[in-house]
C-alpha cells in the first residue's frame, strides 16, 4: 500500500512522533508555547519557531487531535521516499524543510494583512500559534504533482483516482476559498497556500536543469 521508507522520510516521521509523545505527556504548556510557531510580530515569537513548529500538531483531545499528526505522516509516507529517491537526499531535505518555511512566511503575510486591511485584532493574531507539517507536506504533495503530473492520487472520500495536475490546482483552489471566507477556522490555509508554492518552485527548477544540476 505505501512505498518502502526511506531513510530521510523515516527520520522526519519519528522525529515527529517523539515530539508528540513529548509534547503532549512532558509539560504540554512549555512545548506548544515554545516550539509552535507565532505571527513575527507576536510577544510570543521566537526565531527557532520558524523550523520547530513543522514538527508541533494538534494535542491530544483537543481540535482535531491525533488525526493532526496521523494524516500528515501517512501523507509522507505516501510521497516522500519517491520523491527522497527521485530527487536525491540533500534535495527532499531542501524541498521538506523549504516548503514548511515558506508555509509561515506566507502565513504571517497573512496575518499582517488581517491586522492592517481587515481590522483583526492583533491579540487574537498575536495567541494564536500555527503548527503541524501541513505546509511541509504540501510542498512535497506538490512537487510531486510538478514532477509526476500523470500520476493519477487518491484522496479520502474519492473512490477514484485523479491526475496529479489537476488535483493539486483544485486544492489549491479550495485553500484559497476556505483561507478568504474564514470557513473551518482553526486551520491555516495560506500556511498550506506557501508550502505548495515553495513545492511547486523548487521541483519546476530542478526538472528544469535535471540534466545540469545533480
């Protein structure tokens, strides 16, 4: 059902796991304060967040829960050792780490737009932390999308299989819709925007210069 692991997704996914376990049975309240990840502007923000707040999700009982972590991994675990194996270690690293980035940078972008055009308060902005893999794993759903366009994904709730190039734009187009109307709140949609951005960049450069860069 999933490819066989490779060494760097293995890694990223126990990572996480030993986070969780962590984060939510060692002093929850030191964990997500910290290592979550807070607008730029927050009291609350600290320059490491922007890498650990990749591997913080939802804690147990609260929101969604464990199904946070759960469908980040399995979705990792579904493209991650092809692209790990396609593109070459030192490149998924760039591609992962990358992508999650650029998840919170166009969040916080976001966020100030909020604040300055939409009149949000900025206390609610300034306690509210983004985290999870969603904006890393994005990015590799992407690039996976970019470098594989015919390969035909399946989604939960769709009893069939859909090309690559169509289901990621239709994603995409679904985040912007949810990120701008406000619906399911809770979850940052142009976190998820930033990360298949970042994704879709870096897969396009390298499939563009596969024959000159290694």
């Amino acid at each position: 059902m999933f490819p066989r692991l490779t060494p760097i997704t293995k890694n990223i996914i126990i990572i996480n796991v030993l986070v969780y376990l962590v984060s939510n049975f060692w002093n929850p309240l030191f964990m997500y304060t910290e290592f979550s990840a807070y607008y730029i502007g927050s009291p609350f923000f600290k320059v490491w967040q922007i890498i650990t707040h990749m591997f913080m999700h939802a804690p147990l009982g609260q929101g969604i829960g464990l199904t946070h972590i759960l469908f980040n991994m399995l979705t990792l675990v579904s493209f991650g050792p092809i692209l790990e194996q396609v593109l070459s270690q030192k490149k998924f690293i760039i591609l992962y780490f990358a992508s999650g980035i650029g998840a919170y940078a166009l969040n916080c972008l976001w966020n100030f737009v909020e604040i300055s055009q939409l009149g949000a308060n900025p206390e609610d902005i300034f306690r509210s932390p983004m985290m999870g893999a969603s904006g890393a794993i994005f990015g590799v759903v992407a690039a996976f999308s970019t470098l594989f366009p015919d390969s035909k994904m399946s989604i939960m709730f769709i009893p069939y299989g859909i090309k690559a190039k169509y289901l990621l734009p239709g994603i995409i187009v679904i985040s912007l819709y949810l990120g701008f109307s406000g619906s399911m709140g809770g979850i940052a949609h142009f976190a998820h925007i930033g990360g298949a951005i970042v994704g879709f960049v870096l897969a396009r450069y390298w499939k563009n210069n596969q024959f000159r860069i290694n």
